[in-house]
C-alpha cells in the first residue's frame, strides 16, 4: 500500500455530555497524539474512550446531539472538516455495513474519496486480503458472521489509507486465529502508510507489541500517559482496580459448580441449521442442554455459533432435524420451541444477540428492562423489584433514565444480559456475553452467570473469549468451520 500523510491529534480539555444525559461522556481530556504514533486507549467501561474516537473520527454529532467543551483538532482542524483522512472501524460492525455486496462494501470508502477507478479494485482485493476475509467480491454482506462483518470493516477503513485509523475494540468478536491475523494485518498497514493510529480495546496483550504509547481514562479524564511498560509498572495495581485491564492482573474467577448436571431441558437431535430456509451452514449437530450447566459454544468465525444459538433459543427453523424442549423446560407448551409464542418463550429460553442493537426497545434503561415483566403481566412492585436488583447489580443503576442508544458498548451488553434475566428463564443463550466489558463488570458478569448456573439455570454462551469458558467451567461444543 502506498504511504499517507499521518496526522496529529491535539486534545484541550475536550469533553462531550450526551443531550440526553446530565453526566459528561468524557468529562476532560488533555494530550497530543504526534504523526506517526500508536495509541493504546484504555480505560473502565463507560470511561468514553467510544465517544472519544468518534469524536476524532468527526461524527460525532453537533448541537442537538449533545454538548462539547474545550478543543479537539487533528492537524489544526476541526475533525469534521478531516473525515477524508480519518479512517474509523465501529464496535458494531453491523451498524458499519453499507452496500449489499462484499466488494461493492470495501470500494464505498474509495469512491467517496474519488480514488481513480482503475486503482480501487487493486485497493479492495488488496484490504480483504489483508484482514483474511477471503470470500468472493459479489458475496452478500449479509451472509457473512459477525466476526467476518468486523473484518469488512476493517478491510473497507484499510483500503481508504488514511493518515488516522482508528479502531474500536477490532477483535472482539473475532477468533483466537482471526485476532493475529488481524493484529497482524493493521500493523502492516502502519508499516505500509506510516499512520497515525489509536486502537481502544480491553483485551490488550494482543496490542502491546504495535502500540508505543498507553493514554488511560478515567472519571476525571486522562489519568494515565506514556509508554505501555513505564504505565503498568508504575500504576498497574491501580488502574486493575478501577477496571482497566492489566498484564498481570487478571479478574478473580468464580468457585466451580458444587454438584452435577441437573435434569435434561434441551435437546438438538441431528441438527442443522441456517440463516436462509434449505441452506445450512453447519450440519448434523447433536446436543444436549441440562440443568445447571454452562455449555461454550465455540469455532471459528463463520462456522454457524450464532446462527445455531438462534435456532436453540427458538428463534430460528432448523433447516433439519429438531431442537426439542423436554417436559420440565416445555411444562406444557410443546415440545418444539419454535413453535412457542414469545410470552412462552419468555420464561423458558433467553436470548442475547451478538448486536445489543437489535434487541433494543425502550426509550430508557429502566424501560427496556421492564418490557419483559410487563409481557409477563408481573404486578409493578415484583417489577420494580426485578428491575432494581438488575440495575444494582450490572452497574446500570446511575443509567436508569438515560436513551439505551447513548450507552456505551459495554453498558449495552449488560444491558442486554439483565433484559434477558429479568423474566428468569430456565434456558439462557447468550451470543458473546463479555463483549465490552472492563474487568471489573467482566468478572460481575462472569459471577453472576455462575450464580444462575449453579441455582440450576442452563447456559449456552457462544464466545470468542477463552476465559469465560474456563471461568465458568464450561464444556465446550466445537462447530470445525464454515460450510
């Protein structure tokens, strides 16, 4: 790839307050970025570090979408007038995907640029192949998993070359492969280019070789600046308190079931699933789901993990074969979840999407996490006390008031984990449950996932994240790759 013109980055006591909320998103943040460096943020969920990387990216909003204070510039300008040299990779990949082809996808950011035509074909085959995404150019974007929507991203952020990259939490739905590949195709590309770039991500190990710098966020900005061994070594201990994660300083895992496997709830019987009626993605799957148990769901990115989540949960046909309830999950509703009614459903299986997005239906915290007890026909005070203890204990409490939309990736995960405990359902599947999360709500939410487990719940967790499965003492059901 050609080189680019990397870009610096001055921040002023820059700070931005969502319109809807009282709290500042990012409260003051003061540093230079010079051309060239690579920046690790870091910082406890809901620091800011998304907001703070949209802001840079220029898309942040303007007036009616919230309050900005201080200065933020790259080159001396202002961000929004920099979009053609900023390069920026969502949390969501989802919210990411333009066009309905692969190829088409990758191009729209060269396009825009007005990059010649003959040059842009050379710059897509050349991003896909650089993040692995190896999948024909006319392959529809919404055929491709999560993890490979997160290398589309990527590659179409990479084919602009811009003097700024900036990346949100990249790998975190990837697989363990998919990680390195992906580590190793941005730093390429800094090498190529010579770009500026800033990477938030919680998982940090897999960053320390390409980044030469750590600016660290806090309640009161930035709390922490310099080079990543100098930080760790002087304020390790210290920022693993506040959330950040730390080498050396991993969370506390929770105790191991104390009994065995309870009674048998859930069952798929020569399984295959798909995304589209006679297409299968992953065949000749049988599993058995039972009471107080914690099964990962694991495999390469691709290979079927969210799609056969669905399908157990009920929310999806199976292309063949069945997921059949027994008798102590169904308790009279029938033998095939499929066919439940979602208030059926509501009690017996939970479902957490990959994308907290497409679960969202409240105007406010509070509200989403009382859409299911109000379904339920719960009475207000057994809501209320539902609602209040989820808050409490996902560190949701200080959001109840506040648009789900404004929250944080994090915030939306565990926003998504209470919504589907709250109606308390003997079944609960969950598709990358510790997405996001600092350690500190990791391992809350690590904790209380136990605590369901050994009160007899049934887990299902399709993750990326080895730690959950040792954590949770999980077996594991190995999809061996895409079809």
């Amino acid at each position: 790839m050609s080189s680019t013109q990397p870009v610096s980055i001055e921040a002023e006591g820059w700070g931005w307050r969502h319109a809807s909320r009282h709290a500042w998103a990012v409260p003051e943040a003061t540093f230079r970025i010079e051309p060239g460096e690579r920046v690790l943020l870091l910082g406890a969920s809901g620091a800011g570090k998304s907001t703070l990387l949209h802001a840079m990216a220029g898309v942040l909003g303007g007036d009616d979408d919230g309050e900005s204070r201080g200065r933020l510039r790259i080159d001396g300008a202002e961000a929004a007038s920099m979009r053609g040299r900023v390069g920026l990779v969502l949390q969501d990949p989802d919210a990411q995907v333009i066009l309905a082809r692969v190829g088409d996808d990758v191009a729209f950011g060269c396009e825009n640029l007005g990059v010649p035509r003959a040059e842009i074909w050379d710059r897509v085959r050349a991003a896909l192949a650089a993040v692995d995404l190896r999948v024909p150019l006319d392959r529809p974007t919404k055929a491709l998993s999560g993890g490979q929507k997160q290398r589309l991203a990527l590659a179409g952020v990479m084919a602009m070359r811009p003097g700024l990259l900036l990346l949100d939490e990249p790998t975190a739905n990837l697989d363990p492969e998919g990680v390195v590949e992906v580590r190793d195709a941005v730093r390429r590309v800094l090498d190529d280019t010579g770009a500026t770039f800033v990477v938030v991500e919680h998982r940090i190990e897999v960053w320390l070789d390409v980044v030469t710098r750590v600016i660290v966020l806090g309640e009161d900005g930035v709390v922490a600046d310099g080079p990543p061994e100098a930080v760790f070594a002087a304020r390790g201990e210290e920022l693993a308190a506040g959330g950040a994660w730390v080498p050396g300083y991993p969370p506390p895992h929770p105790s191991p079931p104390g009994v065995g496997p309870g009674s048998a709830l859930l069952a798929a019987e020569e399984l295959a699933v798909g995304r589209v009626r006679g297409t299968a993605v992953a065949t000749g799957l049988a599993l058995e789901i039972a009471a107080g148990t914690a099964t990962a769901i694991v495999g390469p990115n691709g290979a079927g993990k969210s799609t056969l989540g669905l399908t157990l949960a009920g929310l999806l046909p199976p292309v063949s074969g069945r997921v059949r309830a027994h008798d102590l999950l169904a308790d009279g509703a029938g033998a095939l979840p499929i066919d439940w009614r979602s208030r059926e459903l509501l009690t017996r299986i939970g479902m957490v999407f990959q994308e907290p997005e497409h679960q969202l239906l409240s105007s406010t915290v509070r509200g989403e996490l009382e859409v299911g007890p109000r379904a339920l026909g719960l009475s207000d005070a057994e809501t209320s006390s539902r609602v209040d203890e989820l808050l409490e204990r996902l560190r949701l409490g200080r959001l109840a008031q506040a648009n789900p939309y404004t929250l944080s990736g994090g915030e939306k995960r565990r926003l998504t984990v209470a919504a589907a405990l709250v109606t308390r359902p003997r079944v609960l599947v969950l598709d990358e449950p510790t997405f996001g999360q600092d350690a500190r709500t990791w391992a809350e939410l690590v904790a209380m996932l136990a605590g369901l487990r050994d009160d007899g719940a049934a887990l299902v967790a399709i993750t990326h994240d080895l730690d959950v499965v040792r954590a949770l003492h999980a077996r594991t059901f190995a999809l061996p790759g895409a079809a």
